[in-house]
C-alpha cells in the first residue's frame, strides 16, 4: 500500500496559511509575499512535498501505471529491458511512463518529481546512486521501487540484475587464459557499471599478477568512440595485446578500425565487448562478449514490482538474471 503523502494542506497547516495560499504559491510564488514565500518554501522541503497532477477524487487511489526512470532510451540495452517490461504490465492492464536522464544523477531527480506527481504506483529505476532528495522523495512516496541491471549494490528496495563485476572478471579471465598479457580497458560514461566493469577486469589482472592499464573517457558510447578509444589506448600502451571493452558499441568500433589499419583480431589484439547485441554475433570475426538476458531482466523487474504492489511479497528481494560468457572469435 502506498503511503499518504504530504498534501497542500499539511503544508497549509504548518505554515499557518489556507491551502489556497500554497496553490498559489506553487502556481505563482509572485502572488504571495515575500516573507510567505520563505517560510513555504521551507515546509515544502521540510515535508518532501511531491505535487500531485492527478485530480483531487483519485489522490488516494490507485492511477494503475509504473514509472520507469532510464539513463538512455537511445541505448539497445535499455529498448530490450522496456520490452521486457511492458510485455509483463501490457498483461495486467498497467501503463508504463518512460523518463530518461542522460546519466545524470540531478535530472533524475527532476525527471522523479514529475513521475511522481502523476500518482504512479511504482517504480523502476537503472540507478543505484541517486541524490539525497531523490532518496527522501522515494520514502516520502511509499511505493515499491525495483533497481536493474545490477544484483551486488545495496538497493533502496528491491532489485533485478547481474553481477557485473564477475562478468568482467570472468571475460578478462578468458582472455588471459588465451595467452593475452597485456590487456587494456577501454571505459566510456564512467557510470556505476563502468566502474564495477573496472573493477571485475582489475581482480582478473591482480590475480594473473599482470600490470592494469585503462583509457576512461566520459563520453557516450559508439562505434566512433570504440576507435578514438583504440587509437588512445595504442599510444598510452603500445605493448597491448588485448582490449577489454566496456560494452559492444566501442569493442565493434575498435575490431572495424583494427581491420582498417590491417591490425589482425585476435593474432595481434584481442577484443571482447559486454552485454553480447546482435550484431556482434554476425559480424566477422564473431564478437567475444557477454551476453546479459534484458528481455528477462525487464520481465522479472516488473513482475516483481507488481507483487510488491499488491503486497504479496516484502521488500529487499533481490534477483540475479545472471550473464554467459561468449567467447566468440575475437579473443
């Protein structure tokens, strides 16, 4: 069951002003004094006060739709866990709404106040870190939350994902098993995932006692940057015989400029990428990666949302969709 929020009133109440006063401000600060204005303001932020667009007769009610908070709706990843998503709430009549924030942790927080004020029933967020108002404005909101595409952080509620730190190190494993000794990360973002990334491919090196080395880059990941980012790496390391990429788009792009240059994959560099597309697997040399299940992880994020909605389970489950290691024909 959702809490009760803060309503204009409760404001009112503790201002010591009527609840039109409060409209008035929140429709137009200019319309109140000055010093009214302070002392509301300063409530508002006391109580989390979350706006409510939805009309008065249904803000205690149920508005039978789920929010889904992404860093990207541009990226393959994200398309196929809204796939996944929808084809479990499509089934039980919810509707989903979409808000991307470009990996940016102070949009989220906007994008989550406007979510919130349409009296969502609960939440999907890609995120584990997150603005200290968007944490208070997640308990004063009292609905189910469910974070993906990761199983190993601390979660706010509940949480669907995969263990990405020991896919990494399972990969650069691999690759050193087949005789790769100077293996480079290529790193783009620079988002949790990226570091935990990081973080499986430094163990798997600590553990073969060979040296680390990494070109970081905050861009956006594509192809193009996949080869900025090999060109970089060759000149940081020219010893390297082996790329450990973040996701796919900058492993394709790396094998592609490789290619161009007569660079032969995997004699003279290995390549692998993360989250194993599509097109990785019909390319030539065939892309070593990971592949991570988003359809499914979408499917059991919702479904398990929807549970908690219903309050047929308690919060802090936590599901690992799990990954598989493909070693394909560019390590």
């Amino acid at each position: 069951m959702k809490k009760k929020r803060p309503s204009l009133q409760d404001v009112a109440d503790r201002v010591g002003v009527t609840k039109m006063t409060v409209s008035r401000f929140l429709r137009n600060p200019e319309q109140v004094s000055e010093a009214l204005r302070v002392k509301i303001a300063r409530e508002l932020d006391s109580l989390n006060y979350i706006p409510n667009r939805a009309p008065d007769i249904l803000s205690n009610a149920t508005s039978h739709a789920i929010g889904v908070l992404l860093p990207s709706l541009t990226n393959q990843v994200f398309a196929q866990v809204i796939r996944g998503i929808e084809s479990v709430t499509d089934k039980y009549g919810y509707q989903t709404m979409l808000a991307h924030y470009g990996y940016q942790a102070e949009k989220e927080e906007e994008r989550l106040i406007s979510l919130l004020s349409y009296n969502i029933d609960g939440l999907i967020l890609a995120e584990r870190t997150h603005t200290p108002k968007t944490v208070k404005m997640l308990e004063t909101a009292g609905i189910p939350v469910v974070e993906i595409m990761d199983s190993v952080s601390p979660c706010f509620d509940s949480a669907v994902g995969l263990d990405n730190i020991e896919a990494s190190r399972k990969m650069v494993s691999e690759m050193i098993h087949r005789g790769c000794k100077r293996i480079i990360y290529l790193g783009a973002r620079q988002d949790e995932r990226t570091l935990m990334r990081l973080q499986g491919y430094e163990q798997a090196m600590q553990e073969a006692g060979l040296p680390i080395g990494h070109v970081m880059t905050p861009k956006s990941s594509s192809y193009s940057l996949g080869t900025e980012l090999l060109h970089e790496a060759r000149k940081q390391y020219p010893d390297l015989d082996g790329l450990y990429c973040t996701n796919d788009d900058i492993a394709i792009g790396a094998i592609f400029e490789c290619q161009r240059m007569g660079i032969a994959v995997p004699e003279q560099i290995a390549i692998s990428g993360f989250h194993g597309h599509d097109v990785g697997q019909v390319m030539t040399p065939r892309l070593a990666s990971i592949f991570t299940p988003r359809d499914e992880m979408g499917q059991q994020a919702a479904d398990l949302l929807l549970k908690r909605m219903k309050g047929k389970i308690a919060r802090g489950q936590v599901i690992d969709v799990g990954f598989r290691i493909i070693t394909g024909e560019s390590i």
